[in-house]
C-alpha cells in the first residue's frame, strides 16, 4: 500500500510518552511510509523505549533545542542514520511553573525567558539546525496552541505561543526561497506530559468537550498527526507561514452548543 509519506525521511522531536503528540506524528507517519529519526531531550533512555513501541523502532539522537553545541552538532548526528530530511516536527514547549496556572502579573523575567527559549526561538533553532540536511527543501511543521486570545492559566506559555506563530511567519518568509514551508498545527487539549503540568488545565478540558462543533477527544492525537503528516508530505505544496486548526472547530464558535454533538440531538 502506497502512503502519503513514502520515501519521506522526517526529523520528529518531543517524544517523551506514547501520549505525545510527537509521537502519534511518529506512528502516523511510519505508518504512510516515512523514515522516522526522533530526538531526545535529557532521558535519552525513556525516549529510546518508547522508540521501540513505534510500528518500526526509530533511532534516537540527542537534542536539548537550547543547546548551541547540540544544536551545531544535531545534522552529523542525523547523518549516521539518513542521508538528509523532508521534514521536521517542532514539539517542544516548557514553562517553568511560575509561568502558569495565573500568576500573570507576578511572573519573573527569568520565569518568562526561559519559556521563551525553550518553547518559542527552539523553532528557529531547530529549523536552522536542520537546513544542512535540507539541500532539496522540504517541511518543518510546529505544533501550536491558539494565540489569538487570553486564555484562563496559560499565562506566559500563551505569550510564548504567540511568538510561536510570529516565527513561524519569519521562517516561512526567510526559508520559503530555499524551498522549505513551514506551518503550524493549532491544536485543542490533550492529556500529555506537558498539558498536566499546567496547574487548572482542566478549564480546557471541560470547554472543549462542551464547545467544539466536532466534539473533541483530549486522548486520541490521531487527528493532530494526521493534519501534521499532510503538512510534511506533498500535498500542501503552495502553503507556508499558515496555522491550521484541528480543535474540533473550538476556534470559530463563541459559546458552548446547545445540542448534544454526539447524538445531534
Ligand atoms: P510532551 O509529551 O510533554 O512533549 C513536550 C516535549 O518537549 C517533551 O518531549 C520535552 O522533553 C520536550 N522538551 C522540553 N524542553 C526541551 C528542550 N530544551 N529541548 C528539546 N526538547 C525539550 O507534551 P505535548 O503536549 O506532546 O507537547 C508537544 C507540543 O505540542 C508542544 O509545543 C505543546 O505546546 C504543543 N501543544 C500541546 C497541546 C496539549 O494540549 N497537549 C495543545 C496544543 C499544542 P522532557 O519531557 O524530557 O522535558
């Protein structure tokens, strides 16, 4: 069988459990036919075993996306395992906890760089680790949770998320000429690692189920990964510096339905 992903060689980051959203791209992606390299951050040997729960064990490099030398180093890396890459996923976010759960206005600057760092500049990071292995262009694709408004406890990581989408822009507009597109995924809630570790991240919860149009699961990512895997293969040949959407349609609506969306009535 023939996927939308045959032949492709992807670089996937932020794979910590089965519940990351990196790793649901991972599954998807082998599963259309890509060569997955991931990268791990720190507990290289956690990452190594849920490397081996994908549908084709993939090889793990060491990436911290704050780390110039790791950074310098990540394409050689990369190369003990593939000749070069079509794709990158960016899924990589951190705030420390000062930075959340609403304490806004007392938020210190340390608390909010390091925010920034890890979860906003790791995309131009990566993205500029990743061009030499990019000769013939390709697609780096991020993973974003809507900016536009203020959120209830999301504080600084909204800020973060908000420069998220402006590099996302400036890349596009500085790597577009070398062939490469990129473009974010706007995700609704899910129960990961990171999402657990935002104090009152039950607010989004509740909203979504009650909101979205489509309804919306916070365990199955499947719809996060499939939106991704059609950014990173050839279908979306003419689109860059663009976010997508996959909440259920939470983003277009005002207030919570009426109606109960999984029985229409
Ligand atoms: P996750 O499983 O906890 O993944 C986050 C990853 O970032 C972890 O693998 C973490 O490694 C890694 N990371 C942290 N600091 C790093 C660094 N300096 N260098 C390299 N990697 C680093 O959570 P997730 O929800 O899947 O998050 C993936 C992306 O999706 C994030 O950008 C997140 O903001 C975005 N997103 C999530 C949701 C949601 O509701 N879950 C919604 C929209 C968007 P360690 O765990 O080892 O620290």
């Amino acid at each position: 069988m023939s996927g939308i992903l045959d032949g492709k060689r992807l670089l996937v980051t932020g794979v910590i459990t089965e519940q990351s959203l990196g790793f649901g791209v991972a599954k998807y992606a082998q599963e259309q036919g890509a060569d997955v390299v991931l990268t791990g951050f720190g507990r290289l040997s956690l990452v190594e075993r849920i490397a081996k729960k994908l549908p084709k064990p993939a090889p793990v490099v060491e990436l911290d996306a704050t780390d110039p030398e790791q950074l310098a180093g990540l394409a050689d890396k990369v190369r003990e395992h593939v000749d070069g890459i079509d794709g990158v996923l960016h899924a990589i976010a951190f705030a420390p906890p000062g930075a959340l759960g609403g304490n806004f206005l007392n938020t210190t600057w340390e608390d909010v760089a390091k925010a920034v760092e890890v979860s906003t500049f790791s995309y131009k990071s990566l993205a500029v680790a990743a061009l030499p292995l990019m000769e013939n262009g390709g697609s780096i694709v991020g993973l974003d949770f809507d900016a536009q408004q203020a959120w209830p406890v999301y504080d600084w990581m909204g800020v973060a998320k908000a420069g998220l989408e402006a590099v996302n822009r400036y890349l596009a507009r500085d790597l577009g000429p070398k062939g490469i597109r990129v473009n974010l995924i706007s995700a609704g809630p899910q129960r990961t690692m990171a999402a657990k570790s935002i104090p009152g991240f039950e607010a989004f919860e509740q909203a979504w189920t009650k909101r979205a149009p489509l309804g919306w699961s916070l365990t199955d990512s499947e719809p996060v990964a499939k939106a991704c895997a059609a950014l990173l293969s050839d279908l979306f040949p003419a689109t860059s510096g663009e976010i997508i959407h996959v909440d259920g349609g939470f983003h277009a609506v005002g207030v919570e339905r009426t109606e109960d969306v999984s029985t229409g009535q």
